[in-house]
C-alpha cells in the first residue's frame, strides 16, 4: 500500500520563491508559515488519509430522514477544528488566524488530495462565512460567525433546481416576505454537496430564491439564509426549520460526501432572512462561487499532484523485467507527464491565489490589473486544471497497470473522485463561454493582452537564448491567440454570437496550456538562475522544473497548434448539424 507523500520542496518553491507570498501580509515570516504547511502536512498525513479509501467504501447512508457520514469524519472533523485549522486565513476578529490566501489554498490542497470528501465539508462552510463577512449584518454575523468558526455549525451553497441548472435565472424556489427582514421560503434544490450530516449541529444554508414581485431571470434573485434548525435570541436551538433531505444521489466518486436533495418548506412553514439586498443574489452568491470555482481547480490539482507522488512511489519500488519499472522509457515518458501537468496546475492555482491578497487588499498599484488577471484566470483554473488534473488521474492508472483498475492501492478512486470537479461550480463548458464572453470579449480582450505583455517581456529576457525553440513556440501561439480574437471580434460584427460559442471551449484550453506554460517558464528561468550556485538536492530539483518546462512545451503547449488550425482556418461549422 502507497504512503502518504508531499512534495513540499516544490511547495516551498512556488510559495515563497516564485510567489514570495510571505511579503503579501504584514508581519509574515516565512519561517513560520513553512512551519505552519509542515504541521497541517502532518495532520493530513495522521488523521485525513487514513479517512480515503475507508470513507469511500463506506459512502454515505440516508437512514430516517438523517444524512449518515463515515464513522472515521467524526473524530477527523473534531481534531481538524480543535487544532484551529479552520481558523487558517480567517480575520481575526472573528477567532482566525491570519495568512496569505496562497498558504489557505495550498493547506486545502494538502488536505482535497488526500480525501476530497472530507475537505469539501470544511470548504463550503469556509465559503459561506466568507459571504456572511462581507454582505451580512451585524446582527447576521454575530449569530452564525462564532458557530461555524468552532465547527458547530456547518455552511452550504443552494443554488441548482431540478429545472434550473446551469441556467440560474430559471430558479423557482419563492421567497415571501413575512416582516423584519424574515422570509418564507418555499422550493426544492438538487445536487447540494454537503447538504446535510451529523458532523454539525445545524446547517446555515445559502439560498437562492426569487421574491413573488421580482423580475424574471437572475436579476430577480435574492440570497436568503436558511437554517436547518431554528435559532433562539441565544444562539441555541429551537426545533426543525423544515429543511429536509429527500434524496442523496448515487455517484461514481467521492462516496463520502452527501449529495443532497433538500426541500424547504414541504413540511411546515420555512423560515429564512436575507443577507444583502433584494435582487442582489447573484452578486452576492458570487462571493461563495468564484472562491468555490478556484477550489475546484485546485481538487484538480490537489488530486493530480497526489496521484502523481504515489505512481512515483509505486514506479519505484515495482520490479518489471529485471529491473525498476520507472527506469522504462516508456513509464519515463508517463512519469513526466503527470509532474509537468500537476506541477503546472500548482503554479497557476497558487499564483492565481496569490491574486486574492493583491487584488483584494490593494498591496500593488496595479490594483486593477490585479482584478483582471484574477477574473481571466479564475475559469482557466477551474477548466483547464480539472480537465488535465483528470488526465493525470488516467496516466497513475496506466502506470500501475492492472493494480490501477483494481481498488487495491487506491489509484482508481483519483479517477472517480476528481470527474466530479469538471463538472459542478458550473461544468466546463460553461466556465469556456463565461471565459470568451465576458472575461475576454466584454473588454475587447485587455486583460488577455495584459498577460500576453507579461509573457512577451519573459521572452525578451535571457530565456530566448537558453531556450530558443520553446520561446518561439509561445512567441507563435500569442500571434495564434490575436488571429482567433480577431475572427470573433468579426463574427461579433456579423452577430455569429454561436460560431464563437462553439470554439469557447477549444479557445479556453488553448488558453490554460499558454498560461500553464507562462508560469513553468518563469519558475525555469528562476531555476536556471539558481543551478549554477546549487548543489545535491536543490540541484536536481531545479533542474527537474526546467525539464518540466521543456516537456510541458514539447507535449501539451504544442496541442495548441491543432486547436489554433480548429478554431481560424477549418471550414466545417458545428451550428450547422442536426441531431
């Protein structure tokens, strides 16, 4: 059986070499923080891996009306909030502990690798507070913040209906004023991860619901707090709320986490108030979803780079042929692949989190610019590092051969588990039009351009002469880039809004393997710097991200050149088919 591993070298490298996130918070040491990622690395390793296969196979059972979770959460859970690690990257104010948002994110990827299940609780509820922070009142904070921050009371997103998926304006669920800001709710929503368990007292959901008199579509939306029990004036318990779990759907992966079907209102009257303004849901729904779209790039990534230390392990330690299977040129080959892309997903996930404290705390001039970039990456982070990060998952099963599709080291499951990511948060397809229609389109492609001036200034550096053909190949995808961007700004003129629609998916992975690329190329120039002063250890780790930037380049950056030909140049309109 594979053990648990970190690659904390790499770890260490993105956050405080290339990031140096340490200098983005007043009063970081980077001592402290590393001391922090090697205790909570500890813990992942004594009390949540140990919680993987276990909790899987287990699953989770809806059993009288109650939601129950796999015995090994329970005392996970408690130690998890005993040792104050929710309390990572939290104000301080409300009991946090403060830091950057990059170490929160690499914490949490430590802990999606290892169970994906057992964190998702813990996210969502993180996300939930986050919203109440910054749209609730006083009154609102004062009566959930201290509960949820202990671990008491747990936090869910209620956004999916039977008959509005991915189409949010179609929400159904009413909510009817009743005085003092409380309001009736009344609906049913679909497929609420984490909807219900017995790991909290009291679950404070996040609805979307539409006032009777409000308009159509999501402009009409308010987000309403929903308790599953009802709250005294004292913050104890006062009897059910009428939120009740009616179904849990049956999936292929992360079996540990309660799937739910959640009805307000069916059995009594259901109590909610709201949090913001009428007719702000989305706004302030927006807080929870682009926090939660960035963790699932980093499920993505989490379960990649995981899956990719323990096929290491594996590659190592199995005799074929007389000799060690990793030494195979062909297993070589796979090994590398599955580095480059975990690594990449990494870099782009803790740069992009890096973001978060730039663009939200104003500690650069390029506030704006920091905005931006944020936006563009966000849904680049969620695709591209979940599509690829399931392909990493693929290429552990290879490499292990028929003890990868066995259950037996475990290596499926990353394949089960990791689906789920391309697809909620809003599936992949949607993340690609969101990202050419408005994050790109809507402003005539400045912050695009933005990052490609950031790349091309890195081509202009020492790189073009150490890496001569890999600095052509980004040189010729930029131009690649500017010539797909042109044939939309045309078909925008044409109103042939669906022959960009049709290529918003190819054009967003297009984008993931020239951003992915962007980063490995600074972090193997800042490696190359390095190797002539470096020795042992660092020395073959430096030298391992300039052949990840050199790999990267040859196998993925270069699929670019098929996507560029399907986009500008082939003839063959998909719009066109019938079915």
């Amino acid at each position: 059986m594979a053990q648990y591993q970190t690659d904390m070298r790499d770890l260490h490298f993105n956050l405080f070499e290339a990031y140096r996130v340490h200098e983005t918070l007043p009063g970081m040491q980077e001592d402290d923080l590393k001391v922090i990622l090697s205790e909570y690395d500890k813990f992942v390793a004594n009390e949540i891996f140990p919680t993987r296969r276990l909790a899987d196979s287990e699953g989770v059972k809806l059993v009288n009306g109650k939601v129950v979770v796999p015995a090994c959460f329970l005392p996970a859970k408690q130690k998890f909030y005993e040792n104050g690690w929710f309390g990572l990257g939290m104000p301080e104010q409300i009991g946090g502990m403060p830091a950057p948002h990059a170490i929160h994110l690499a914490t949490s990827s430590l802990a999606a690798g290892a169970n994906v299940a057992f964190d998702m609780f813990t996210g969502l509820t993180r996300a939930a507070l986050n919203v109440l922070l910054a749209v609730g009142s006083e009154g609102q904070k004062t009566t959930y913040c201290e509960k949820m921050m202990s671990g008491e009371w747990g936090g869910t997103m209620c956004l999916t209906e039977a008959g509005a998926g991915s189409d949010v304006g179609a929400v159904a669920t009413i909510a009817t004023a009743l005085g003092d800001g409380k309001y009736k709710i009344k609906g049913t929503k679909i497929f609420i991860s984490a909807g219900e368990s017995e790991l909290f007292n009291n679950n404070i959901h996040l609805v979307l619901a539409r006032t009777p008199s409000a308009p159509k579509g999501t402009k009409g939306l308010s987000l309403f707090i929903v308790p599953r029990f009802k709250i005294k004036s004292d913050g104890t318990l006062a009897g059910s709320n009428h939120v009740v779990c009616t179904k849990l759907e049956e999936k292929m992966g992360i079996h540990a986490s309660p799937t739910c079907e959640l009805n307000f209102g069916l059995t009594g009257d259901c109590v909610g108030e709201l949090i913001g303004k009428e007719c702000d849901g989305m706004t302030n729904m927006f807080i929870m979803m682009n926090e939660a779209r960035l963790m699932c790039g980093m499920q993505g990534e989490s379960q990649a780079n995981l899956a990719y230390m323990l096929t290491l392990q594996y590659a190592r330690e199995r005799s074929q042929f007389g000799g060690e299977l990793g030494k195979m040129p062909d297993v070589k080959r796979m090994l590398l692949r599955m580095r480059s892309l975990a690594r990449g997903m990494r870099a782009l996930t803790l740069y992009t989190a890096n973001l978060f404290d730039l663009a939200h705390q104003g500690l650069e001039k390029g506030l704006e610019e920091a905005e931006q970039e944020l936006a563009l990456l966000s849904p680049i982070c969620k695709a591209w590092c979940t599509e690829e990060g399931f392909n990493v998952a693929v290429e552990a099963i290879e490499v292990h051969g028929g003890y990868g599709y066995c259950s037996e080291y475990g290596i499926e499951q990353f394949a089960r588990d990791i689906k789920i990511s391309t697809i909620y948060e809003g599936t992949n397809g949607i993340q690609a039009m969101d990202f050419v229609m408005r994050k790109i389109l809507k402003d005539r492609g400045a912050a695009f351009k933005n990052v490609g001036k950031k790349i091309n200034t890195l081509l202009g550096g020492p790189a073009a002469q150490v890496w001569p053909a890999e600095c052509a190949q980004f040189g010729k995808c930029l131009v690649q880039a500017g010539k797909v961007l042109e044939k939309f700004g045309e078909a925008i003129a044409k109103n042939k809004i669906d022959n960009i629609l049709e290529h918003a998916y190819s054009f967003l992975m297009f984008s993931g393997n020239l951003v992915v690329g962007w980063k490995l190329l600074e972090h193997a120039v800042l490696a190359q710097e390095r190797l002539g002063n470096a020795s042992g250890d660092d020395k073959v780790y430096y030298l391992s991200k300039v052949q990840d930037f050199r790999f990267f380049c040859q196998n993925q950056l270069s699929k670019n050149e098929g996507l560029f030909y399907a986009m500008a140049n082939s003839d063959f309109n998909v719009t066109s088919v019938e079915f």
